[in-house]
C-alpha cells in the first residue's frame, strides 16, 4: 500500500498490521514515518498549520528550536519521510497526535525504573544468608523504611532481600520467644519491599509479597499484620481495577474492584484485635476500597460509615514507626474524598463531593506532605473527568503533573495520570490541542531523561 496511494477517507479502516507495512517501506533511506504522521494527523482531523504550531509550541517550551513550524514543514515531513531522527522531537510528535511508539520507532518503556535505579524485579537477586541480630535488623528495618527513596533503590532491594532470606533460615533453628520476634521483622521487610513494589508501579509483585504476609500472619495469628497487609494488598487491587477501568476493559476491572473488596472485608474483620492506630487505618482503607464495588447511594453511605468508624481513633495514639502512616483528620478526608469517586455505577458516585471533602482537608492540613497532595490532585482531576468536564479535567491533570512530580513513589501516581490521559483521549475532547499539550507535558514528567 505506498504511501502515494493513501485514501484520507478510508483511513478508520486500517489495522494495525497494516501500518506497520507502511512504515517497513523505506523511503528516503528510513522508516516511513512521514505516512504515518499523515496518517495520525488526519485521524485527529487537525490542518497541517494546527499541527505545527503545537510542534513548535512543544519545542520552543524545550529550547529545541526558536523558529515556528509551518504548514509547509509539516508537509515536507509527511511527503519527504522528513521526521526528524532525533528521537526527542520523535516522542513530541507522538504524543501530540496520539501515535503509538512502535509505529514511529519508539520503545514505550513506561514501566522502566527511574535513571540510576533498577526494576523491582531486581528483588529475585540470589544472595547469601546470615545470621539475624534481631536489634540490628529491627533498626535497620527503619533506617529503610524512612531512606529507601533517597538510596539506590538495587542496592536497597539487595539488602531487603539478603535480609528476608536470611529470617527464612533462622527461623527454621530459633525457637520462643525470639521466633515470633523474627516472624514479625520476616512480615514487615516483606511489607517493606511491597511498599517499594507497589511505588514503582509494580502492583502484581507487591500482591505476590503481600499474600506472602498474610499467609504468614495468618498462621501464626500476627493480627496487626494481618490486617495491614489485607489492606495493602486491596489498595494494590484497586488500584489495577482502577486502570483497567479507564481502559474501558470494564469486566477486569470489576474483577480487580471484587478481590480489593474481599481483603477490606477481611481486614474490618480483624479490627477488634489490632490496636488503635492500625485498626483505623485498616479501617479508612477499607471504607474506601468498598466504596469501589458499591451499586447504589444506600451502598456507598454504608462504605463511609466504615470510613467514619476508622476516623474514631484519630487523637488516641501516638504514631507507630511500622507504619509510614499518620492517621489524622487530612487523611480521614482525602480518604473519604477518594471513596466519592471509587464506584463506577451512577448514584454510587459524587464528585463535586470528593471535591468538597479535599477543601475540608486542606484547611485542617497539619502535615500536607508530597504524598498527600499528589494524591488529592490526582482525585480532582479524575472527578472532573467523572463528571464529564473535560477541559477541566485537563488543567487539573496539569496541576497533577506538578504535584507528581514533586514527590517520592511516583510511579503509581504517574501510572493513573497515564490511565486518565487515555480515557481523555478517548473522549468526545480528546481530538483537542490542549489534550495534545497535556500529553507533552506528561511524556516530559514521565520520560525527563528524554529532554535532558
């Protein structure tokens, strides 16, 4: 199918394979990229000087360039198989017409960890045993559970996993009452590296740790942990439910939405055996994580009378250092706020709700740490976008950029920012430029060693 014989007008028909066919025509000695960007521009039903102005927008916010693209350079690049090689301007172009990287020669790598440090798969290192100094470990335990972003995340995951190993082999020869001493540091190294997992955006490793605790905890009737891992492991399931529903794949997210739902119930469950601080934590999350699968309003305000019951522990505790949680009146807010905006099913849901809620917890703020305020720009753009405010949805997702940016663990927020992009390039609004400049402005947070 040579590019000169391209029909605009039966554009809608072609298939992938079919693409790719074009782009293996090499013409002028490279992929032929130029049919492909003619073919995405006309998709989105942008005129050639549309789109070079928002290429040239693009370029002059990275000091790439200080000359407007016309109309007339848009078309050389078509016509000509003139894209630039510079896989930089590669990715803008890309991102502006929605174009998927392997059909410009891109790699995607999403999932890639952050420059300098490895993928959480780096957990599967095979290292050597020790013998466990329980106090050694114990204050190491919390050393990296307060320095594991700033360190190099390989070495602080070889040390996490030479350790777990470790507590393996010991507890096969000690005996009481040092043995539920290392059950314990064994369950919170393993919750340790889910945390880590599950920041980095890799949900499915952090539930394969969790189930490891749970089952762990379980048998050897380590109640607070229990509770605590079944509530991770539902906020990991949740979270997947939660992608998988902006990419319209609405039956695997139900699914993700049903196994959150159960480890929340299971972990209300055990709320009479854990002590305040946990037991309200446990608590907020599984109100929350309920929310997710409620059907109707009555079945919402019962998710947020759980939330409301976990609010009661606020003030009768001091913090517990295992948990990289402050349960305060900001948390039980933007806890109750996301719950607003959990369920897909109308009269399940209330944005302008969710929105309320974070006002509310934004003027009783104490801490307002990174963390916090991703997530509650992160809930203000997904509940504009739920009430199908579209040009709203997308500054705030700017405003979410930032607040991402700005933080540790970005990868998971990074990961739902990407989900709600998608959903808004799909929407009735995603053929607008400034969904194009959105999708700059997140490929230059995500991907910073591209524009580096």
């Amino acid at each position: 199918m040579p590019y000169k014989q391209l029909d605009t007008r039966a554009m809608s028909q072609f298939t992938m394979d079919e693409l790719l066919t074009q782009v293996a025509e090499v013409k002028n000695g490279r992929p032929n990229w130029g049919a492909i960007l003619h073919y995405f521009r006309q998709q989105m039903g942008w005129k050639a000087w549309e789109l070079g102005l928002l290429y040239g927008e693009a370029l002059q916010d990275e000091e790439l360039e200080q000359e407007p693209k016309t109309a007339s350079w848009i078309y050389m690049m078509e016509s000509q198989n003139m894209v630039p090689w510079d896989e930089k301007r590669r990715w803008i172009l890309a991102t502006l017409l929605d174009i998927p990287p392997v059909l410009f020669g891109l790699q995607a790598g999403h999932n890639a960890a952050p420059a300098g440090e490895e993928p959480a798969s780096a957990l599967s290192t095979l290292l050597s045993w020790e013998r466990v100094d329980i106090a050694e470990y114990r204050a190491t335990l919390a050393r990296l559970c307060a320095t594991y972003h700033s360190e190099t995340l390989s070495l602080a995951l070889m040390d996490i996993k030479r350790r777990m190993q470790s507590l393996h082999t010991d507890l096969a020869f000690r005996t009481a009452p040092d043995k539920e001493a290392l059950q314990r540091l064994l369950c919170e190294y393993y919750l340790l590296a889910a945390r880590i997992a599950h920041d980095q955006g890799a949900s499915e490793i952090a539930i394969g740790l969790l189930s490891r605790v749970i089952m762990l905890a379980e048998h050897e009737s380590l109640f607070d942990l229990h509770a605590y891992a079944l509530r991770e492991r539902a906020i990991c399931h949740s979270g997947i439910g939660f992608i998988k529903a902006l990419e319209g794949r609405t039956k695997a997210a139900q699914e993700q939405y049903a196994a959150a739902a159960r480890d929340a119930l299971a972990s209300r469950s055990l709320a009479a055996k854990i002590p305040p601080l946990w037991r309200g934590i446990v608590l907020l999350s599984a109100g929350a994580t309920i929310a997710g699968i409620a059907r109707d309003h009555n079945e919402l305000l019962e998710a947020l009378r759980v939330i409301d019951q976990g609010a009661k522990e606020i003030g009768k505790h001091t913090q517990d250092k295992r948990i990289p949680t402050v349960l305060d009146e900001e948390l039980y807010l933007s806890i109750r706020a996301r719950a607003y905006i959990q369920s897909p099913f109308k009269g399940a849901y209330f944005p302008a709700s969710a929105r309320q809620a974070l006002e509310e917890s934004a003027k009783v703020a104490k801490i307002s740490s990174k963390p916090r305020r991703a997530e509650m720009a992160v809930i203000i753009a997904w509940s504009y976008f739920m009430e199908e405010l579209y040009p709203m949805a997308t500054e705030a997702m700017e405003q979410a950029i930032v607040a991402v940016r700005n933080c540790q663990g970005t990868e998971k927020y990074f990961a739902r920012l990407e989900a709600l992009y998608r959903g808004l390039r799909s929407s009735e609004f995603g053929k607008d430029a400034e969904v194009a400049r959105l999708g700059v402005t997140l490929l230059r947070a995500r991907r910073p060693g591209l524009f580096n």
